[in-house]
C-alpha cells in the first residue's frame, strides 16, 4: 500500500508542476495540443502495478547462505584464524629473490683473469650473491663479457645467478680497462652438450677473439682435436691464436658431450 500512496502523491504533484507552468506561461498551451493524456482506465491500471511490486517486495524472502559457507565461518571463529586478504596472501606466495653486489672499486687485472672473472672478483672481496635466505650464491656466479673492438683493452662483464628453479637472475655490470699483453680467446660456453647427429660447428661458439691491439682474429683461429657428432662420447677441441703484433699467443679447450 505504501508503494500505492506514494505514486499517487508523485502523480499530484506532477500534475500541480505542469499546471502552473501553464498559468505562468513558461510552457506553451500549443506544445502540447496534439498530446494525449492518459484516461482514467490506464492511469488506474499504473497505479495498480506498483502497488503489485510494492507486495512482492514486502513478501520476498532472503536467500540464505550456504550451510557449508556458513559452517566453515563457524570452525573459523571458533579457532581463531584470521583469513588473510587477497592482496597478503599474493604478498606471501612472491619468493624472494638474488642479490648481487658489485663493489665500484675493482683490482687491477689481467687478460687471464678475465677467463674466470666470477671467482677472480669474488675471492677478492668486490663481487658477491646472497639468496632470499641470505645463503651465499657467489661461487654461482657466470658473466657475459664482450670486447670494445675500438679500444683495445676495454671490456665489459653482465653478472647473473642462475637459481634454483632455473630462472636467471641478471645483476650489476662492470666497465674493465685491461692492460693487454697477449691475444684473448673467450667462447661462449666451455663445456656445453649437444644431441647425437647435430650438424655443429664449433667456431659458432667462439665469443671473443682479439689481439692486443683489438684486431679480430677469427679468421685466424686454428683447432686441434677430433669431433664426431654422429657418435655419443665426450670431445675435446684445443683452439689457439697467435699475436700479429707480438711473439704472444693464446689458446682454450672447448669440451663438447654429444649425447
């Protein structure tokens, strides 16, 4: 009945609105001379549906909560547990993560420190990894290093750590000024695996190949030792460069597993 009243009331007053705009002559009579009002039938039959909806709202009935919602929320407060929101939960689940320090202050070096920088600027105190539980992750430590082929001597070196789960974790990089006595030979990977049957070159592992003066050698790079990729076993490949500014040299083993 309430809902009756009061769309009766709103209708008065509509009608009372639309009057006085006509006596004060803010809104044309002509406006609204083809306009045809509602008769008394329809009116009725208006107010009759929202007296209607007014009923079935009065009669509707709440839905209830689920009786397994509702026992769970029961065993929660009687333990005491706290759920914690979404955002705490997906704070809880993040790992933490590695982290690598490289102090700004390096020792001098060597074109043979360069070969196992890692280890070289660890045990001298510059280079180090901790994990998330602060466990200490410096003898995991790889580098990429690449040459500045206009200024012999230059290079630099990208630190990362390879976690448990496999996932590569980049750290710091290093600007070296290396005083140059002999060629430098640095491959990709010296010990890597290849499948049985793989057509494999191996000069496609060489990485950095430069004489003192920063003069690429590549073309001048020789191999000794035997690969048969056609047959599981482990090889062995010696490479070796010579200065063509210089009586120096230098020379690397590559160990190659085909499986």
């Amino acid at each position: 009945m309430k809902k009756f009243f009061k769309g009766l009331a709103v209708l008065v007053i509509i009608i009372h609105v639309v009057a006085a705009l006509f006596y004060t002559g803010i809104i044309p009579v002509q406006l609204f001379a083809n306009l045809r009002l509602p008769d008394a039938g329809r009116l009725a039959e208006f107010i009759l549906r929202l007296n209607n909806e007014g009923e079935a709202e009065k009669n509707s009935v709440p839905v209830e909560e689920d009786a397994e919602t509702k026992e769970g929320a029961a065993e929660g407060a009687e333990d005491g547990e706290e759920t914690a929101a979404p955002e705490e939960q997906a704070a809880a689940e993040v790992p933490g993560t590695v982290q690598i320090e490289l102090s700004e202050n390096l020792p001098d070096l060597t074109e043979e420190d360069l070969y196992d920088l890692p280890r070289v600027l660890t045990e001298a105190g510059v280079l180090k990894a901790a994990g998330p539980k602060g466990e200490d992750l410096s003898e995991q430590i790889v580098c990429e290093l690449a040459a500045d082929i206009e200024n012999p001597g230059h290079f630099t070196a990208v630190f990362s750590v390879q976690s448990e789960d496999g996932q590569i974790q980049r750290g710091p990089s290093a600007d070296m000024q290396v005083e140059m006595t002999a060629p430098f030979l640095a491959f990709r990977e010296d010990d890597l695996t290849i499948p049985v049957g793989t057509d494999y070159d191996p000069y496609r592992n060489i990485l950095i190949c430069m004489d003192i003066d920063g003069t690429v050698l590549t073309e001048f790079v020789e191999h000794d030792g035997y690969l048969n990729t056609a047959q599981a076993g482990d090889y062995e490949l010696r490479f070796y460069i010579y200065s063509r500014v210089t009586a120096s040299s230098a020379f690397r083993t590559m160990r190659i597993h085909v499986e």
